[in-house]
C-alpha cells in the first residue's frame, strides 16, 4: 500500500496539485467577482421590490428578469454561449482565465438571489425602526440589513462556494483546466481510475469542509441565540439552493 | 395652557384607490401640546397605528397639514395651473432630522438582533454622526435611567419582552427628542410589566419634559398616564379631551363602548342610573371588593358590565357598577371603593 502510494504520488502528484491550486484560484476569484456583482444587485432586488425602501416598479422588474434569465441557463450553455465575450475580456476561451468570466456571469444571479432572501428574512419592524430614526437608505443598507442578515449571508456563502466548485468541474470539461479537467483526461479519457477516485474524495472532502465551516462561523456570529430556530433557517436556505444546474 | 407641539389639520389617509380604497383617516384634526401625554384609543382597524405614522411620514398623508415642533411636514399648496390644493412635503433631508426630534417605540420593540444593548442605544446616535466615545458614554446614562445598565453587554435574544422595551426606549431617547411615539409599546407585555413601562414613561415624561403620544387599544393604559385622549373609530376622532371627563361623560356611542366594560350599552339602564367606573390596577381581585363592600357597607351595586383579567391574583381591567339610588348609600359604597389599594373610581353619568 505505502509502495502504491508512494508511485501514484510520483507519477500524478504534481497533476493533482497544479488542479487543486487552478481549481482554488478558479473558485476563489470567481467568487470574489462574482458577490461584488451579486450583493449589489441583491440588495437593489431588495430595495427597490415593490415593499422596499425604494420602491422602484420597472428597475425591480429589469433586475429581475436578468437575475431569472440568468438562473435558468444551464452552467455549461452559457459557458459556449458567452465564449466571445470571454475572449473579449480575458483574450482567451479556454484555461484557468477563460473558465472566470462564464463562472462569474452565471454565479452573480444566483448569489443576487441568495443575498436578496438573506436579506429578506430581516424584520421590517426593524428596517422601519431604523427609518423613524432617520436613517438614510445607505445607513439601513450597511448597518441594518447587512449586519443584521450575516449568518444567513454567510450560510449563503457556503452555497456559492460549493455551487461554483461544481460549475469549475463542469468547466474542466471543455478545458478550462482544474480538477473537472483532470478527472476528464486521466480518469475518463484514459481509464485510470485512481486519478478519478483521488479527485472525487478530494472534492467531497472539500465540500464538506465548507460547509461544516461555514455552518459554525454562522452559528458562532449569529446573536439570536435561537438554537432551534437556527437550525431551521439553515436548512431551509440550504434547501431552497440545493440544486445546482 | 401650553404650546403646540404637534398639530394635524384635515388629515386624510386612502390606501388604495377606486374600487378597493381604504378610508383609513378622514378629517383628522389633533392638537398635542408639549410636555403632555396624549393618548389615542380605538379599536382594531381604528385607524391608529396609520395616525401616528403620519406624525413621522412613515405614512405620508392623501392630504392635510402635519406640523411638529413648529416644523411643516406636509401641508396643502395650491397648484399653479387649477384651484385644486395638493398635499406637499418635507425634503427627505429635512425629514431625517425632524426625525431625531420625535422617535417611536413599537409593540414589536424592534431592537437590532445582532447587536448588543450598548450598540442598539448607540445606533440613533451613530445615524446622526454622534462620536463613538460620546455616544457610548450618554448610552450608559439612558441605560441607567431606564435600569438596564447591567445588560449594556448582552444581546436582545437574552432580555425578557420588557426589558426590550426598556433598551427600545433608551435607544428612542437617545437624539434627546421632543416628542415619543408609543404605539401599542405595552400590548406585548403582561399586565405587571405593562405597569412598569407606563410608570417609566410617565417618569421620563415629568423628568424630561418629553412629550409622550400612546396609541393604544386597552382603556387601563390611558387611565394610568394620559391627560388628554382621543378617541378614534373607523378613522375618524369620534371624541376628545381630558381623560376625566371624556370616562366620566363619554356622549358618543365609540367612546361608551370603551369606556363601559363588556359592551355595556347605555340603552340597557333607565337614563339617571348612578354608576361608578371602577379601575383595577393590579390591587385585591374584584370578587372580594363586591363582598366586602355588601358586607363592610351594608351596600349593594349591581355589576353592569365588566372586563376583568385575574392575573397571578391581581386584578387589571375596569367594571361598571351600578350604584344604588339612595344618595347617602352611593357616597358611602364610592367612598368604600376610592379607599381600596390599587383601584380608581370615578362616576359615570349616562346620556340616553
Ligand atoms: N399599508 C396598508 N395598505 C392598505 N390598507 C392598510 C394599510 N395599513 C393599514 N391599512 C388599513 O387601514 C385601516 C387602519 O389600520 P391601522 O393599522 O391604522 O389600525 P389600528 O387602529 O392600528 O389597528 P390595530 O389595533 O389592529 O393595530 C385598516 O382597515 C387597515 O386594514
Ligand atoms: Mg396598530
């Protein structure tokens, strides 16, 4: 056994490493990008709904159409779909850089839809509190609702994370490199199932590690002290956003 | 008499229009005068709640003048091109400092959950600009007169219902308002902590001059600290005035079915019949009072009407006695009644 170990490492050690490191780049910068794009458009869904702050009839429909419309295309479609758009922005289809702006493209809807339930669950009393003392939109934005739905935005977070992990694996197929690619091209194309194996512990581990992470940091930060109830929410966003395209 | 403090001319509130508009508010006039505590009563879907958002444009008005503090924040204009006036208001700019000078307190209280008492009583402050030192330091003194400061470092989720209520007056205090708006801030609350909120706010209200404006549906309440009270159904103020003489002589048919406990209708008692209107406080349960007064007095009143809660032994609530004719006998058992702890009574005089 510590022999067989031993040779795998040798002859796919590195393989597996350089698609860990490109799959983390991939996830992380996507991610990055993707909730500087989806926490604005969530909190303007937010805003702007026909009981928001701001109401706003026609924007809240623009941005919800976008939001649905992107929601709906499969990962995979509009990854070939946006391809000249990619080429536009990063001179490249393919590779680590060519998979980021399809991952970014099709994770903001979904974390704009993420924020905007998270965000949804803060009591309007509160958010009404906050006006009867004179709060501007931009203090009730950045001092009540954000703080005051950051388990759930966090919990939220988890679901990201794990939902672009599996679009980059998605992406791995049509070449965009990390560990989608390799399990394509060692364990698929060239049947060696140790790779693919290797790949898909690896992968479970990590999910798990997310999530068991992200489920403790909200619990630990949240102050509602609601030990049931907390479970609940979590289950039902996690519930809500289980499936992925 | 004293100044103005909030003053609402012909206010109107529609929800809605055509088919299916709500008249919520019609013709509303209001004079609350500073310093006092004014109460407005009424019964579900009165109207109140939409009344008093519109002292802060959390509800802006189909039309009418709203003034606080000297300060229009919606009055009519004539439009330029018809003889048609139109309702005008505030600059949102204006409005969000007019704001700091009439805060409201809420049945839900409505504290920020993940932030502790300290940090919610900081949050009006925060709003306005106030320093973080300075702000933390007049928190502990609002903390102190409303006697949480001991619970400045725990969250809302670990406060029972009134000590929330104590952290949301505390925070509502914070930009040192005039005027305090409460609406239903005790209907969440059992009667002993509903007790003890009412005797902060009248404290708050005598020591701090700030004028306090109850929305409430339950008739103690306004006993225990109004001075003056309107009363309001199906959105319009059917009657007000001084507390006394709108429970003593109430002469519309909105302010008797408050006033008489239980929906006593005055039609029920021949016009003349001597009552008292007896209010429970938390004292001696009503049963034995009836007793002894039969017994100590050697009076007998016949209850026409009660709406009474036992809590834990304690009477809250108000019933409606009728007094017995002989003059000596109703000053002898009314006497008896004014003599117990923790019970008013007042007379009543009924209008045919
Ligand atoms: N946002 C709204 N849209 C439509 N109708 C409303 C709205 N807010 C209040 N109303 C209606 O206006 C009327 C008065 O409501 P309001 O909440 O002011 O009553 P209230 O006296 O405070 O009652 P409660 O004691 O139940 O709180 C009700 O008929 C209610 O249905
Ligand atoms: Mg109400």
């Amino acid at each position: 056994m510590a022999e067989f170990i031993t040779t795998f490492w040798a002859e796919y050690g590195s393989i597996l490493l350089t698609g860990i490191r490109d799959t983390f780049i991939m996830v992380g910068i996507s991610t990055l990008f993707a909730y500087l794009l989806g926490l604005p458009l969530g909190v303007a869904l937010i805003l702007t709904q026909p009981h928001g702050i701001r109401p706003n009839h026609l924007l809240y429909r623009l941005l919800d159409w976008i939001v649905n419309v992107g929601r709906s295309l499969p990962f995979i479609i509009l990854m070939i779909a946006i391809m000249p758009l990619t080429k536009l922005i990063v001179g490249t289809k393919i590779g680590v850089k060519g998979a980021i702006v399809p991952l970014v493209v099709s994770a903001t809807p979904f974390i704009a839809r993420m924020v905007e339930t998270a965000l949804s669950e803060v009591d309007a009393g509160v958010i009404e509190a906050a006006q009867s003392m004179g709060a501007s939109t931009f203090q009730i934005v950045w001092k009540v609702y954000l703080p005051e739905a950051k388990p759930s935005l966090v919990l939220g977070g988890a679901i990201s994370i794990v939902t672009i992990l599996a679009y980059t694996a998605m992406a791995g197929t049509v070449g965009a490199g990390g560990l989608g690619d390799i399990a394509i091209q060692y364990g698929h194309n060239r049947g060696i199932l140790s790779v693919l194996w290797v790949t898909v512990i690896f992968l479970i581990i990590l999910v798990q590690a997310i999530q068991l992470l992200f489920n403790w940091a909200a619990r630990s930060i949240d102050k509602r002290l609601d030990q049931s109830a907390k479970g609940h929410k979590a289950f039902d966003l996690l519930a809500r956003f289980a499936h992925t395209k | 008499m004293s100044e103005s403090i909030i003053q609402i001319q012909h206010l109107t509130k529609t929800f809605g229009d055509g088919e299916t508009a709500v008249h919520a508010l019609e013709d509303i006039n209001l004079d609350i005068r500073q310093g006092e505590i004014f109460g407005i009563i009424g019964l579900s879907g009165a109207g109140k709640s939409t009344l008093v958002r519109c002292m802060n444009l959390l509800e802006r008005p189909t039309s009418g003048t709203v003034i606080v503090d000297g300060q229009q924040l919606s009055w009519m204009e004539k439009q330029a091109d018809n003889k048609d006036e139109k309702v005008v208001f505030i600059s949102e700019r204006e409005l969000r400092l007019v704001r700091r000078s009439i805060t409201m307190i809420f049945q839900s209280f409505n504290l920020l959950m993940q932030r502790t008492v300290l940090k919610n009583v900081c949050f009006p402050m925060e709003l306005s600009g106030v320093t973080a030192a300075k702000a933390k330091k007049r928190a502990l003194e609002l903390l102190e007169i409303v006697g949480l400061r001991d619970k400045a470092g725990a969250y809302p989720a670990q406060l029972s219902g009134g000590q929330k209520q104590r952290v949301a007056i505390a925070r509502a205090l914070a930009t040192d308002p005039k005027v305090l708006l409460c609406d239903e801030a005790t209907s969440a609350l059992d009667p002993t902590t509903t007790a003890s909120i009412l005797a902060l706010l009248k404290d708050l209200n005598q020591k701090l001059g700030v004028t306090v404006v109850v929305i409430t549906h339950q008739m103690s309440v306004i006993e225990e600290i109004c001075s003056r009270v309107a009363i309001l159904d199906g959105g319009v103020i059917a009657e007000q005035g001084k507390v006394e003489d709108i429970f003593s002589n109430p002469s519309t048919d909105a302010a008797r079915r408050l006033v008489y406990p239980g929906g006593a209708s005055v039609a029920q008692y021949p016009a003349g019949t001597r009552a008292v209107r007896v209010a429970f406080n938390g004292g001696t349960a009503y049963q034995p009072l009836i007793a002894s007064l039969a017994i100590d007095c050697g009076v007998k009143v016949n209850i026409l009407g009660a709406d009474t809660r036992d809590i834990d032994g304690k009477a809250f609530g108000t019933m409606l006695l009728g007094l017995p004719d002989d003059p000596n006998e109703a000053a002898k058992a009314l006497a008896y009644i004014r003599a117990q702890h923790n019970v008013s009574a007042e007379e009543v005089e009924y209008h045919g």
